[in-house]
C-alpha cells in the first residue's frame, strides 16, 4: 500500500478513532481484574494452592506469548486495524461464552481453557489497539493518548458465583462493538505512512534500519517482559499479603479494589504530568518503577497494616509504566511500527512467567518473602530506562 492521509491526521481528526480504540480498554479491566479476584477466590473455593491457582495467569498471559507474533501480528500486517479489531472481538465473544459451562460445573481446568480463548481475543485487540493509539495522531502526544486510554479501564470485583453471568453481559457487550466497529469510518495507518512519518521528524531524513537492528525495540521487549510479570505477580496474590498481614478475606478483596482505583487514578496523573514539557516520558519512567522497586522493598521489611500500605503504593506508581515503555519502545521504528508492536504486546506474556514463582514461594514460604520476585521485575525493567536516558535521549525527545 502507498501513503494515506492517516499520517497527516491532526489532533482533531485523531479524535474519534481513538475514541472508538479507548472503548476497548474497558474489556482489558473486566478481564484483568476479575483475573486478580478468582485467583484468590480459587485458592479457597475450589481448594487449590497458590501455585496451582497461577494456572489462570498462565492461560491468559500465555495467549500474549502465542498471538501477537504469529495470527494477530500478521493479520494487522496483512489487513489492517478494523479486521484484526473485528477478528479479536468475535474471539473475545466465544471465550466470553465459555465461561458459562465452566461457571455451572466450577472447574478449574476450564476456567482455565475459557481464559486462554479470552486471551486470545484480547492479545488480538491488543496487537493493533496499542500501536494504533501511539502512532495515530501527532507524535509528540503518543504516551499521552495511549495513558489516557489504560485510565479509562473499568476494574471488575466479583464473585465466584456470578462468574458466567458478567461474561454473558461481556459477550452481548463485544458483539455490539463487531458493528460498531464495522460500520464507523476508521483510518488505516501503513508501513508507508509510518516511513513518511519518521522521515519527516527524524533530522535528516534517513532510511530506517533494518529490523534486527532496532535495539532499542528489542531493550523495551525485555522491559516490558519483566515489568508485566511483576505487575501480574504483585496483583495476583495481593489477596495473600493482605491476609498474611492480618486481614480478613472479604476487606483484603475491597483494599484491592482500592489499589486498583488508586493505580487507575494515578494513570490520570501521569498523563497531566506528561503534557507539561519538564516532564519527559523518560523522566516519569525512570521515577515511576525507581519507587516501584522502593515501596516493594519497604512492603517485604514491614509487617501489618503499614506492608500493606506500602504495597498499594506500588500499585499507585505503576500505573503509567506499562504505556511509557510501550511507546518509547515504538520510538523510530518507521515502518517496522506495526511488527515492533507485535513484539511489544507478545512481552505482555511476562505474566506467565513471574505469578508461578511467586506462588511457590507463598505455598513454600510467605508472600512478605514471595515480593521479592516483583521486585527483580522492576529492577530488571529499569535497565531499559538507564538505556533511553544515556544513549538514546535525543532520539526520544526528537518525537
């Protein structure tokens, strides 16, 4: 395909589509997390150990290892957004729908089979709705759009026992979306326009590397791999740590709903931050997993209520990694964006990783100890920023 007008969209013209893109986002936080609450909810429920309820973190996140480098990657390549958005729903809506089968027999082994076909679906969408909010519209506002989007996630709290019919309602939901999506106007955003684009802001002008030799895209992959399993370890059993600091089950279940709102509401935060110019992407990443590493250190040598505050305010400071590493990673890729982002979301399967180690150390020994596997998480995604900070400053703040 040649050049579109899709890369000389203005910030109005931007507007819809990524509107239209952010609905999506809510899916994300239905399914994350309800994710947290059964993995705990299992635990006891269906009288499974913490390493063994790790299994739903596996299937899930295991989808992201498969789909964004294989099916997923090669249909936003070969077909554009609209199909590989319509292709991820339609998948959504069938491990939506399975869910209802394993709810009414309450198995754990096809809870797990119905998460991964979700996974599916969502590591679809997610292939194309990451790299599309950070490359449609100007480029000096990619971290921004893409932050804005992730704050607008719902967060989903509920029971075992409704499990199949808040998917029910999620399937209707999807299906709505399929036309929605088929019928609205949308731009389509080419290998071509993404080589025009770099071109035009890079300062001379220069062909792209080739892929093998994109090294900061492939710095951001190992990040983001790192950074992801932290985050899903630390959500998974926070239920644990709370427990284990003295809370019952029911208020440990509402103080992560409250951590999940503080993270939802410090992505808002971030995004202002972000629009004033001392406050480089860069700059935030750097502080945000720093004090990531920090708290978790100080949630793993205190005990109580004060551990438990600590780690909520891992949460808070988590909340604009994930979209910061993403988009800088994507950073002077031209055309290799759409595949660069391929890679990008296949790293989201981190959370297949980390959340099993983690589990064995909480069956083995506690969750104040088992905090030290998120922490190696952060510490390892700090690399990257150490990287874009020394070596690549100028080429980060060129777009």
């Amino acid at each position: 395909m040649g050049v579109t007008t899709a890369v000389n969209l203005t910030l109005r013209q931007s507007l819809l589509p990524n509107a239209l893109v952010t609905i999506l986002f809510f899916l994300w936080g239905f399914a994350y997390g309800l994710l947290d609450v059964l993995n705990s909810h299992f635990q006891t429920t269906l009288d499974i150990t913490a390493s063994k309820s790790s299994g739903l973190q596996a299937s899930y996140f295991g989808a992201y290892f498969i789909c964004p480098l294989t099916i997923s990657g090669w249909l936003v390549r070969r077909f554009g957004f609209r199909v590989t958005f319509m292709t991820g729903l339609a998948t959504l809506a069938v491990g939506c729908l399975l869910f209802w089968p394993s709810g009414v027999k309450k198995s754990f082994g096809g809870f797990c089979g119905s998460m991964f076909v979700v996974g599916a679906g969502l590591s679809t969408l997610e292939t194309a709705a990451d790299p599309f909010l950070a490359i449609c519209g100007p480029p000096r506002y990619s971290e921004i759009r893409l932050n804005l989007a992730q704050s607008v996630q719902g967060v989903g709290t509920f029971g075992l026992k409704n499990v199949q019919w808040v998917y029910l309602g999620v399937a209707c939901f999807v299906a709505l979306l399929i036309i929605l999506f088929f019928l609205a106007p949308f731009p389509e955003i080419t290998d071509a326009d993404q080589q025009a684009l770099e071109n035009m802001i890079s300062e001379y002008g220069q062909e792209t590397a080739p892929l093998r030799k994109q090294y900061n895209l492939f710095f951001a992959v190992s990040s983001q791999f790192c950074y992801i399993g932290a985050q899903v370890s630390l959500a998974g059993y926070f239920i644990n740590f709370c427990q284990e600091s003295g809370f019952s089950s029911a208020k440990s279940s509402d103080l992560l709903a409250i951590a999940q709102g503080l993270y939802a509401f410090n992505r808002f935060v971030a995004t202002g931050l972000m629009m004033m110019k001392a406050f480089k992407p860069r700059y935030m990443l750097t502080a945000y997993l720093a004090l990531c590493a920090i708290f978790t250190i100080a949630a793993m040598n205190s005990r109580g209520t004060a551990s438990v505050a600590m780690c909520i305010l891992v949460f808070c400071f988590e909340s604009c990694c994930f979209a910061t590493i993403f988009t800088l990673g994507l950073r002077g890729l031209g055309r290799h964006t759409k595949i660069g982002g391929s890679f990008l979301v296949a790293a989201i399967s981190g959370g297949t990783v980390f959340p099993p180690m983690m589990g064995t150390i909480v069956d083995n020994k506690n969750a104040h100890l088992a905090m030290g596997i998120p922490l190696m998480g952060y510490i390892l995604a700090l690399a990257f920023t150490i990287y874009v900070n020394i070596f690549k400053r100028d080429s980060m703040d060129m777009h």
